[in-house]
C-alpha cells in the first residue's frame, strides 16, 4: 500500500487527537485522551503553564486544570514516574520496566547496566539506612512532602554537597522509579510523596511475547503511523517494541506495512487505516508544546512535516533562531512556524518573544490560538514583537 505525505501526516495529527472540533474537557475524556497517548511527559519549565496542561490544552482547549491532579489523587486513575504521568490502566506492561529499574539498581544486580544505573546502584546500597527512615516515615505519617523529611545521607549524591533535601529527594526519585514510592497528589505545587504498597492496585508484569505486542499497538495507537525505529522511540513504550513484535503483528493481520511517497522507508499502520483514510480531514490551528507527543521524535517531524525544530532552552540567546520556549504552530496538517510566548503574571500579559512563520502562514488564525493560550494561563491581552 502507498500513500501520500499528506495522507500520512492526517493519520498523524487524527491518531494524536489534533483534528476536528475540540471535545468538552470531562473528566472521563481527559483520562481517556493520556490513555490514547500513553503519557504526558513532566518537565519543570513554567512560563507559560506545565507542559502536562499544555499538551491537553492543544486537544482540549481552556479546561479545569484541577481534574488532572483529581485523577492523580483521588481516582487513583494516573500515576507519576520522574518524568512522565502515566494511566494506571497502562500498568501491566510498565510493571516491567519498574521491575527491571528495581533489579537493576538492587545488590547484587546484573553488571552491565548503563553509569546512571551503576551510580544510582552503588549510592542506594551505601544509604540503606536512609532508605529505611525514608520508607518508615511515609508508612508512619505519608502522603506528605519533601520539606517533612530530614536527615543526611553517607555518601552524598552530589560531589561535597550534603544537603539533606536534594539527597532525600534522589532517594525518593530512586525508590519511586523501583515503585516502592508513589506521588500522591500536590499541595500548593508540592509533591505529596506515599508508600505504593497499597496506593497503586498489585498487578503482573505481562510475559515477554505479550508485553511486545501490547505497547506495539499502543504505540502505533498514539502515532497513526510510524517506522519500526519511530515505534520503538515513542515513550514509554520503547523498551518492549522490537522487530519480532512488529512482524507477529503484521503476520496476524492486525498491522499493515505501507509506503509514504518520497520517503525511503517502511511504515506501519493499523489495519483499519482504509477507513481513517476514506474519514473526513477537519485540521485546526493551534500550538504544541516543545514536548508534544507528536513532535518529540524530531527526526520524524522532519520527515513527515518537512519541519526542523530545536529546543532553545540550552542555547545562547545571541544563538537562537526560533525562541526558549518556541511552541511550534499546527495548521491542519502541516506546521507553520513557531510563536515563543512568556506570560509576565505580575503584568497580566502573555508576551510573544518572537513569531517565526512561512510565508503562507494564516497569521490571523495563529494570532487567535494565541489569544485562546494568553486566556488558558490566566493572561488579560497579548503583547507581539514589532
């Protein structure tokens, strides 16, 4: 089967939930929208709003940003790894990837790790005193924050540094990444920190075979259509694709492979992609996050948008070309620059840093997903450059 870029880019932008008319922000249909996606990626930057509500934000529109943390919380329905928020009904196949982080960072475990698993490792095994502080604090008094805790660790995580904050804080990310310690919810922006024993239902890890085909089609779920290395990059699922998942699911007739014009590569779809082809196009205008799910792979970005894009956040300033916190503009199916927006709360105004644009760029149209971004984080008007 081949089809056209364009007709692979729709399949895309559909898969990521980006077309068509923005559904009404319920509770149920946000958790059903980080299912489909399969996470949300956790990244402190906040100048205009968490990348958590801004990835909604694109699909949703304005929403309350509350029922997120609820879903956290109170449902019990989302779960919080370092870097990423995670749908329990996903925990089966990530209970994998928790046991092989908990093996892996135990005495005794396998040699060939990577240097942060080996760090991680032999700093756990010289602190299990505060190991056992930690893990009996939250069984005493959890869910509580990081600022409850004292104490000082043996061997400082951090060269000369013994600081008892960030030295629990690593530990509290080791024992969560081992899932011994869930984030319970938040108070005032702070993590609630809780033993997972009894928060978190008791699942299986799902065997090998299984695992590989479950987060194939999840994967291929969130991105429509992707190559075998596209299927194995997409978080969290990557480390359980592989080519012999890939080519059982072809084998069953539940993946198809195709060609995209132009493009010397082989994707893969789900079998029903006639129908979501034959499926009426209806393209919005809005703006991505830096850590959008559809143009995290940048590689693939370039390949199926004809788009090159680069976080600037590391740059010099004197060195960027499109911003720090450049959100990349989706017009129906293709991207059509990028806006670097800050909102200045003290001022009440989203200011736009730069606008970068093609020359057939709807300037009207990014100008009132902006508006719509200025009034989700709580800013009065919006200042542009020159």
């Amino acid at each position: 089967m081949r089809i056209s870029r364009e007709e692979a880019r729709r399949l895309a932008v559909t898969a990521q939930r980006l077309s068509g008319p923005r559904p009404r922000a319920t509770r149920a249909r946000i958790l059903e929208m980080i299912q489909q996606l399969g996470y949300l990626q956790l990244d402190p930057t906040n100048v205009v709003a968490r990348n958590v509500y801004l990835v909604l934000w694109s699909r949703f529109g304005s929403f309350d940003t509350t029922v997120l943390d609820s879903l956290l919380e109170h449902d019990r329905a989302l779960f919080e790894t370092p870097s990423f928020l995670l749908p329990v009904s996903d925990l089966p196949l990530h209970a994998a990837t928790i046991g092989r982080y908990r093996s892996d960072v135990s005495p005794g475990g396998p040699a060939s790790v990577d240097s942060w698993r080996s760090r991680a490792r032999d700093w756990l095994s010289r602190n299990q005193k505060l190991k056992r502080e930690v893990l009996a604090r939250l069984r005493r008094d959890g869910p509580i924050p990081l600022t409850a805790f004292e104490g000082r660790t043996h061997v400082s995580w951090t060269t000369g540094d013994m600081d008892a904050e960030r030295n629990v804080s690593v530990m509290l990310a080791i024992l969560q990444r081992r899932g011994e310690v869930v984030v319970a919810g938040r108070r005032r922006g702070h993590k609630l920190y809780a033993l997972a024993d009894g928060w978190l239902p008791k699942v299986r890890a799902l065997p090998p075979a299984l695992r590989g085909r479950e987060a194939t089609l999840r994967s291929l779920r969130a991105n429509g259509i992707a190559t075998l290395k596209q299927l194995r990059w997409y978080s969290p699922f990557n480390r359980h694709v592989s080519a012999e998942s890939v080519r059982a699911l072809v084998r069953d007739g539940d993946v198809v492979p195709l060609d995209v014009e132009g493009i010397d590569e082989t994707f893969y779809t789900l079998r029903d992609v006639d129908r979501r082809l034959r499926a009426r196009f209806t393209g919005r205008t809005t703006l991505l996050s830096p850590f959008d799910p559809l143009i995290k792979d940048r590689e693939r970005l370039e390949m199926l948008f004809g788009y090159r894009y680069r976080i600037e956040i590391y740059t010099p300033v004197r060195l960027r070309k499109l911003g720090f916190w450049a959100m990349p503009v989706l017009h129906g199916d293709r991207i059509v620059g990028s806006v670097d927006p800050k909102v200045d709360r003290a001022r009440g105004v989203l200011v736009v840093n730069k606008l970068v644009k093609e020359k057939d760029a709807p300037l009207r149209a990014i100008r009132s997903a902006t508006n719509e971004l200025a009034e989700f984080a709580g800013a009065t008007r919006v200042e542009w450059p020159r």
